[in-house]
DNA sequence: GTATTTATGTAGTATTACTACCAAAACCAC
DNA sequence: GTGGTTTTGGTAGTAATACTACATAAATAC
C-alpha cells in the first residue's frame, strides 16, 4: 500500500497539481471539489464528468502511485473518513452544533491521524528506554502543553519511581536547577517556542538531565533536548478552531507510558494490580461506590 | 451511504453473526480475521478462500445494507484506517514499540469515532443554549476526568464569565454548597460512579444550579444532571488499555467551547483578539519570545 | 414421506477496469 | 516556418470483475 507514506491523500493531491498536466488536473480538481462523487462512481462516470477520457483518469491514479483506479478509490475512501483538511472545514458564525460537531470531529481525527504518519518511532523507542533508566522524571508544560504534562504525571505515578509535574514557571525552573543526571526531563511546547519551557530545557540539560521534548514541529525548543518526539497535527489557522495538539500530545503520553509500563515487567505489575485493589477499596470506603477495577481513572 | 448508522462496521458484524447462515458466517469470519485480505481482493477471490460461492459473498453483502461488493469494500477501507476494535489489539509484553503505537492509534481513533456516532447533539445544543444564559461556571472532575475539567477551564475563560474548576473534593463540595441557580455545572465523570461527584452534581443542583453531566455511558451520574453528554469510547478491558475516554471528552469541551464562543457574537470577539494580542505581547516581553497570534496556547 | 421453504451453487451477462496502440499537440533545433 | 522529437490525450479492444437469473440441494414443516 502506498497510502503508509507521511502526506495524505489530500495534501498529496494538492502538492502534485501543479506538475500534472492539464487533463490529469481535470481529474485533480474534481476529486478535491466532490470527492464522495469520485469515490461512489465507476471510472467512466469520473472521467465523462472531468470531461477527459478514460486512460486519463487511469494515469492520474498511477501518476499518484496506486496500483490503479479501484486502489486509489480505497485510498480515497479512507482520506474522506478521517475527514476534511482542516482548511476547507473552518468555523462559521451560523454553524449548527452538529455541523460544528462534525467539522471538530473531522479536524480532530484527521490530526490524530497525521501525527500518527509523522511520529518519529526511533525517537519515541529512545525515549522509553531514557525513562526506564531513569531515577526520576520531571514533566514541564504551561496552558495546554500543561495539562498533558499533568496527565503524563498521573499516568508516571505508577511507574514507581519520584516523579512531578510543578504548574508554574517559578518550580519548573527550580526543579531543572536542581536536577542531576539521573533524571529525565519531559518537556511538552506545542509551539516550541516558550521562552520560560525553553529555559527549563537547557538548565536541565547543563546540569546532565536528559531531555524529552515533545513539540508539534522541529520546533527551536527541539535543539535543546535529547530526545525529539514531534506530534504534529494540522495547524491551526482559524482563531477558532479548537486545539487539537494536546490531543496529539497526550496520545503520545499514551504510547510512551504503556511502553514504559510493559517493560518493567511482573515485579512492577504486582505492585499496580495492588495499587488497583487499594483503590478500588479506598473509593468503596470513601465514597460508598466500587470503581470497576479494570479502571484506576475516574 | 449505510456507514452513518450509530455502529461501526465490525461491531455490526459481530452482532449479526449469530443470525447468518453458515456459508455467509465463513465470508464474515473471514472478514473479521483478515480484512486487509478482503479489502485488496476481488470478490472471487474472496469467494475462493472463504470457501464459498460468489454469490454467497454478494448476499453477505447485500444482507448487511449495502449495494454491493464494492460499497463493502469502501466501508471496510473507512472501518480499517479508523483501526480495529481495541479487544483485537491488546497489549502484549512483547510488543515493540511500533506496535504498541499502532495499537494506540488504532484504539484512540476508533473510540473517537464511536463516541461522535453516539453524540447527542440535541443534548449538546442544550448545553450551549445554558452555558450562554449562565452567570457563572463550574467544572467538576478527579483524576483523568479532572484533567478534563481543568482544560475546560482554560477554554471557559475565554467566555468572559466566571468560572472555576476546583480540583480536590473538598473545594468542589464547597462550590455546589454556595451555588445559586444562575450557575451552571459541568460535571465530568468517565464511570459515573465516582461517589463524591456525584454527592457535588446532587448538591449543586439541589441548589437551583443547572447541570450539565459529561459521561461515559448512561451511568448512575446522568440521574443526577439536567443535561446528559455521553462521551462514549470503547471500553477498557485491558489493564494497559490507556484512558481514551479522557480524549472523547476533550473533544465534547472542544465542541462545547468552540460554540459557546461562535454564539457570543462580535462583542465577545473583540475582547477575544485583544487577549490574544495582550498575551503575545506578555510572552515577548516576560519570554522575549512572540507567540502565533493564531494560537494563545501553548 | 412429501411439500414447502430456505439456503447455496452454477452458469451466464453486462459492466468495469485496465492496456496496447495511435493521433494530436507542444516543443525545439535549424 | 518546417521537420523531427517528445509529450500528452484519446480510441478501441481485452480481460477481469461484479452482479443476476436460474436451478439444485438442504432443511423444515406438516
């Protein structure tokens, strides 16, 4: 399949309509104009609307590199699912909440699914084995990047090791002007360029920590970590649109703390199957209810 | 197209397979077991490794809605890239991190498109209609469901009334106590179940207070709101299962904020873009670094 | 045990995707 | 401009694919 390259299928479409010729185009800007028609109707149909003949619409798909037209159908199928780039689906004043509803969806599955095409897997392996090493973490972000940084610490908690979160510039910059070379530095900017989160990155690096950045570009906070995770989404344009990166970002925390949970193996998962029971127990006496014990998360 | 029904494809299928006859069960089998296989081949070839006829696939088919093979197969691409249903993809310790990737995205995604397919957008519309008409608001959560408080605090002031998002029970019990019924409150538990939340949810609407309940299913918690927003993801059967319910929620505060904001009207956008301006020019001048006026967060 | 319904396969047809080949247009040297 | 060359687009034909009508086999009911 050709369709696990980085771009999507819309982003390559837009790439490649200036070097198609003219005819192809045809075919190009009908797909981007109605693409459920493209992906409902035979070749036949398609070409006969684009006005160009058959073979045409069988270069282009080729041109594109699929096997041929059936194929890239698929293909389309799928890029329409994950929905709309996000340029074409900007807020509106008068839009309905089902038709804000369905553009955020849009707008939130599209970015998941292009930070999924993007993440730098070396990277993130690298980042796991820096976190089983270490002998303590520290995770630093302000606003959004703030909460997956306190998502990153609830989820750390159970790692077993001394690990924190501080929420403000003051304790963040302390903890890196601190650190030593056993601890591990997690540092979330969407945008990277946080003068205060960049700061706490290149303390902490003097002082021998080692440094995680997770950032949604190449961003300038990157030259300053260790390790660089990107989880990049669709920018955001629109005043409006809402922010998707900390989605972005906090499925990365998913895959780093799973990981990191896997590899510290039985001992560890005694000590959490207990953590569960404990729990379970304390919110039975607490607040009279049982949490199902599958779920230490509220 | 029949994909706009509440259930995904492979849970449609696993339902009806009690009620095929056993030449269309080996089609759905094997759908299920490789559906990769199904969505690059041709019908015969299908037909041929199921161990059945062709038309038997057609009926297969045709049987579950839709118009043909074909229509299937474009239905099954779109059910693929939104990933397989998590019980197919449970963690292992042998995982690489790859894997463990995919997995997560493959479970992130898919739940995302589960709870859109079961958002109540009546339900939603209410809760815009009340936020707008509220003189102040207040968002309740612990742990993973208290991260999603605090990021709907971070978007709520923006509205330009007050709002608070107490995070320890104490303070939130506190809260519901002094509330009047020009408040709203968004209570915000995945269980439903979690006894001190619901005891604040109970109180503040006792006191007049207008709730708003964001939940994981039709749980114990929705009893107690005026307005139900189920945020239903798949469920956790695993122990290393990561919290996707959290990025449903997200994603309803997302839905929310986006239309509370658009529905305040020019006034509102105002004073929207000269906060913005305003934090820019205080991240140049406390970070010397410029923030995208496009994004105030982080 | 026969009739009736249901389930599955066979064979055929029409459509569809794909390919080999050819014609027109554009480009270029002179 | 003209003749050669390359690029671009279309025609016609072929192989395959999806779909349908029909017949047979199995299961069920009476």
């Amino acid at each position: 399949m050709e369709s696990t390259s980085q771009t999507s299928l819309f982003e390559r479409l837009k790439e490649s309509l200036e070097s198609l010729r003219k005819s192809e185009r045809k075919v190009a800007e009908l797909v981007t104009e109605d693409p459920s028609f493209v992906m409902e109707s035979s070749m036949s149909a398609v070409a006969a609307r684009a006005g160009v003949s058959e073979p045409t619409v069988m270069r282009f798909c080729t041109g594109l590199g699929f096997d041929g037209f059936q194929a890239f159908k698929l293909a389309l199928a799928q890029a329409l699912i994950l929905g709309v780039p996000s340029v074409e689906s900007a807020m509106n004043r008068g839009d309905s909440v089902a038709e804000l509803a369905s553009k955020i969806f849009d707008q939130t599955i599209s970015s998941i699914d292009r930070s999924r095409r993007f993440l730098d897997l070396d990277q993130m392996e690298a980042a796991v084995q820096t976190i089983l090493e270490s002998k303590a973490l520290v995770f630093i972000g302000l606003s959004a990047s703030g909460l997956i940084a306190q998502d990153a610490l609830q989820k750390a908690q159970l790692f077993g090791i001394p690990c924190s979160a501080p929420s403000d510039t003051h304790q963040q910059f302390m903890a890196a002007a601190m650190t030593d070379p056993d601890t591990t530095f997690v540092v979330i900017s969407n945008t990277g360029r946080t003068r205060s989160t960049n700061r706490v990155a290149q303390l902490a690096r003097s002082r021998g920590a080692t440094v995680i950045g997770i950032s949604g570009d190449d961003t300038p906070m990157m030259q300053l970590c260790d390790i660089k995770i990107v989880a990049k989404t669709f920018e955001n344009t629109d005043v409006y649109t809402p922010t998707v990166s900390r989605l972005a970002g906090l499925v990365v925390i998913d895959i780093l703390s799973t990981a990191v949970s896997l590899r510290r193996g039985e001992a560890h998962f005694a000590d959490f199957e207990s953590m569960k029971a404990g729990l379970a127990g304390y919110a039975r006496m607490t607040d009279g209810e049982t949490l199902p014990v599958a779920t230490p998360f509220d």
